[in-house]
C-alpha cells in the first residue's frame, strides 16, 4: 500500500465524527494505534509498546547493534489535517518497505520506528510527552496535569510507568531522523519538494501589560490622554518591524485585550502576548531586550506604565551536521536544489535532541497550511520523502 494512501486511512481514525481529532489515550488513538501496528507488522518489523501509549517497530537486528531511530508523532490537533505527524511515522514504513530485505540484513545498524504518542499537547497543555516517555523528561508536573474533564495524566498511565525508565539514553544511538511537513510556504515558494532542516527554533512567549487612565472620549484632549491600547499598538508594529528587519525572526501578537472595553471611553489597560522565535538563541535574547527597551520608551513617551513576563523559554535546538548532510545527499540524489531551512515549529526531535544528534527532513505542504483539513502533501512529494528516507539509510550504512 503506498504511503500516500495509508496516510488517508490513518486521517479517517478519529475520535470525533466531524473532523480530525485524535488526544493522548483517546479512542482514536487507540484504533489509531492498532493500525500503525498491522502496517509495522506486515512491513516484517517487531512492534513493541509501552505504558504511554507510544509503538516502536525495530529491524530484525541484535540488541546490542548501534540504532537509528526515525520517527514522529501520530496525535493531532482538534480540526487537524492528515500529515501533521502521521507522516514521518508512515514514511519511515515505507522506506524500509522500499529497502529489500537483503539490504536491511546487511545494515551495520538497526532501525527503529517510533511513533509518538502525543506532541500537540491537545488533551494536557504539554509538549513531547510521548517522545519524553522514550527519550526522559517526564516531570512530575506532567503528570499532576488534568484535562478539561477534571481527570489526570497520573490516572491514565500505570503506576510503574508514570517516571518511565527512558527507552533511549544518550550515546546509544545513532541518530534520530524525523520527516515533517513543512507547514509553511517556503519550499511550495521555491518549487522544491524536500529541505533539510538546520535548526528548530528557540521560543519566547510573553505577557505585556501597558497601563494609561481612563477618559471620556469626548472631552479629554489628544495631548492630554494616557490611552493604554494606542502605546500596545505602537508595540505591535514595533515588534513586526524588528522581526522583519532580522534575518529569521519571527515574531507575533497573537491576543490583545482592553479591560472594560468601551467605544467612548480611552483604554486605561491592554494585555497583549508575544511569541517570538528565532534559530539562533543568542538573537533572540537579543531581539527581546530591544523590544522591552522599545516597550519602556513607548510607555515612557505617552505616560504610560508597563509590566513584562516572560511566560516561557525554549532554546533552539540545532540539528547535526553530520547527519544532515546524509540526508542531504539523499535528496540531492532526485532533486537539483536542496534548499536549508530552519523549522519555526516544535518537533519530537527537540525531545530526542537531549539523547541523539538529530536530523530533520522537510516535505512541501500545500500553500504552507496545517493544523487545518486543508493540509495537504501531494502523493509525490511523499513518495519523494519515502525514497530519500531509503537513501539516507542506505547512505549511513556506507559511512
Ligand atoms: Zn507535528
């Protein structure tokens, strides 16, 4: 069965009627899972799971062979698309599908697919629980999470489980290589099917607040106002005009709230968040200093008042050399270009990062769109995808 027409199937498992959903041990991911399970099985893989939720299907290799892991996820946002994830898992099927079995005896190392549990978050407001089971990283904060109907992460994990012993430990492994859609429009801009990934970058998410005074609309004076949601709208631009002006910044507001919203009366308060990401971890300290300088000057200049917090840090995480230039040469061996991109997203591969030199290949998606229905890669792109998966492996097999 080709990949592209298992990834429609798995989009089909859900655990809503209407749209595709499927949430950390939810039903879905149950059937979800028995899937993957059927297909690792017939590609003559040996499937194992744990207490997570998590499935890992290995080449027929001795324990004690070096290991390459290739994987990713297979939860999905609410209202999700069919590749998000599910891709880099069916890919990886493929590939070794793709190689003969005389080729996968011979390999001076094992494959092991992993498919994770749950990346999103959806059900908990986590990140990379199923690939922080594998990889370490459970805390026990994780686990005192509930979800919106009251119940705990603890509750759904068996009690030996709930500190997993790490599947992976660092320099057991080779590396660990993900496949993604690009969910953005860069390599659909250059009219490329595949990129390799250089970094995926560090995030900085923040709550600001600019307080003015409230005044009648009608009666205070232009030069006389303190008006809270003109200084916030200074810093928008502020902050959209940084991050166009630096090389692979990004940066976004994404809520912006007035207290006691009125049309006649001057906004005494707004919140707005920032979210700002760059590959580079030393720019982006530095891109948030010039825009908390930038907030105390506006605040400054229009007799206002303002308070920062920094509600989360994550540093970039770079992807290894070494490993992507395998990659690399695969793709170079269908495709004129390959172009580098950095990843603006979170990845499975951050959390594998802490035990593996991690590598990263990008799939085209379709005007850039995810986390939507609309999402979609083409039956070649993925075949493409597959076949440079099967070159890269054959690749590090002749390092
Ligand atoms: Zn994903």
């Amino acid at each position: 069965m080709l990949t592209w027409d298992r990834l429609q199937t798995l989009g089909g498992i859900s655990d809503e009627p209407a749209r595709l959903k499927r949430v950390f041990a939810s039903p879905g991911m149950r059937t979800a899972a028995a899937q993957l399970f059927e297909w690792m099985r017939a590609a003559r893989l040996t499937v194992t799971t744990d207490d997570w939720g998590n499935l890992f299907a290995r080449t027929p290799h001795p324990d004690s062979m070096p290991l390459l892991v290739i994987g990713s996820h297979f939860d999905t946002v609410p209202g999700a698309g069919k590749y998000d994830g599910a891709l880099g898992i069916l890919a990886a099927i493929g590939a070794l599908e793709t190689l003969s079995q005389d080729e996968i005896k011979h390999l001076p190392f094992a494959v092991e697919i992993a498919a994770f549990s749950d990346e999103e978050g959806t059900r908990f407001h986590t990140t990379y629980l199923g690939s922080r089971a594998a990889a370490g990283g459970i805390e026990p904060a994780d686990l005192a999470r509930r979800d919106s109907s009251g119940t705990t992460l603890a509750s759904l994990i068996p009690e030996k489980s709930r500190q997993p012993s790490p599947r992976y430990t660092k320099g057991k492994l080779l590396a660990y290589w993900e496949a993604h859609i690009e969910q953005g429009p860069v390599l659909e801009k250059l009219n490329l099917p595949l990129g390799i990934v250089t970094a995926i970058a560090g995030q900085t998410r923040a709550k600001i607040r600019f307080t003015g005074r409230a005044a009648h609309a009608g009666t205070c004076p232009m030069d006389m106002r303190h008006d809270a949601l003109a200084g916030a709208a200074e810093f928008v631009l502020a902050a959209e005009s940084l991050a166009r002006e630096t090389p692979d910044l990004v940066a976004t507001v994404g809520c912006l709230d007035i207290a006691a919203p009125a049309s006649n009366v001057v906004p005494a308060a707004t919140d707005l968040t920032l979210d700002l990401r760059h590959p580079n971890d030393s720019t982006r300290s530095q891109s948030i200093a010039t825009l908390q300088s930038t907030a105390e000057s506006i605040a400054k200049k229009r007799g206002l008042t303002h308070a920062w917090e920094t509600v989360q840090e994550n540093s970039a995480v770079a992807c290894d050399p070494a490993q992507s230039r395998i990659l690399e040469a695969a793709v170079a061996a269908n495709q004129k270009e390959v172009p580098r991109l950095s990843s603006g997203a979170g990845h499975d591969a951050v959390a594998m990062s802490k035990v593996a030199p991690v590598a990263m290949l990008f799939v085209r998606c379709r005007g850039g769109v995810s986390h939507h229905p609309d999402e979609y890669a083409s039956p070649a792109d993925v075949a493409a995808c597959v076949e440079t998966l099967a070159e890269g492996i054959r690749r590090l097999a002749r390092q």
